[in-house]
C-alpha cells in the first residue's frame, strides 16, 4: 500500500519515501540481472561509464523538465559520479598490508 504525500510529492509505502516521478517507471523497485549485465557490457571501463553520465546530465539540463526536477536529476547525477569517482580513487589507494 502506497501512500501519496502532498506536502513533499513523495510516495510514502513499505520500502521507503520517494519522490513522485518514481510513479513514471512500471516497475521502479524490479531488477533483472539480465538487464543489468546487458547495460555493463556497453561501458569497457569506468570512464566510459561517467562520460554516459555526463553526457545524461547534458541532456536533462537541456530538457523541458520542471525546473526543480532537472535541478534534483543533475544533483543525482553529479553525486553518482562523484561515489564513482572516489570508489576508483579508493581502490587505486589501496595499500596491502
């Protein structure tokens, strides 16, 4: 059971708040292993990986969003790059004991 909150436009249920357009995908909370596999394989490396998500954020800076919502998706997408930036720092710092 759903709940939605009109003061934040989240949707309040069993597995957490989230924000609105969540309701935009079919099934936001489903994973496929298979799919996942399928969308690695196009990225050799990490730098592929962030160039896509730079090349995302271009597009939804560009796009016809809701201010606030292409504000909240470049935000995501920068802090996305971020962690995948520090996780390459992290491993590469790594000194065996």
């Amino acid at each position: 059971m759903s709940t939605t909150d009109s003061a934040t436009g989240g949707i309040d249920n069993e597995f957490g708040t989230f924000p609105r357009y969540l309701n935009l995908a079919p099934d936001v909370f489903g994973f496929s292993y298979e799919e996942a596999l399928r969308l690695v394989s196009r990225f050799s490396n990490n730098a592929d990986l962030i160039h896509a998500l730079e090349t995302l954020m271009q597009a939804v800076a560009g796009s016809d969003l809701p201010e606030e919502q292409r504000e909240e998706l470049v935000q995501l997408i920068t802090e996305e790059t971020e962690v995948m930036s520090y996780a390459v720092v992290s491993r590469s710092c790594v000194v065996p004991i």
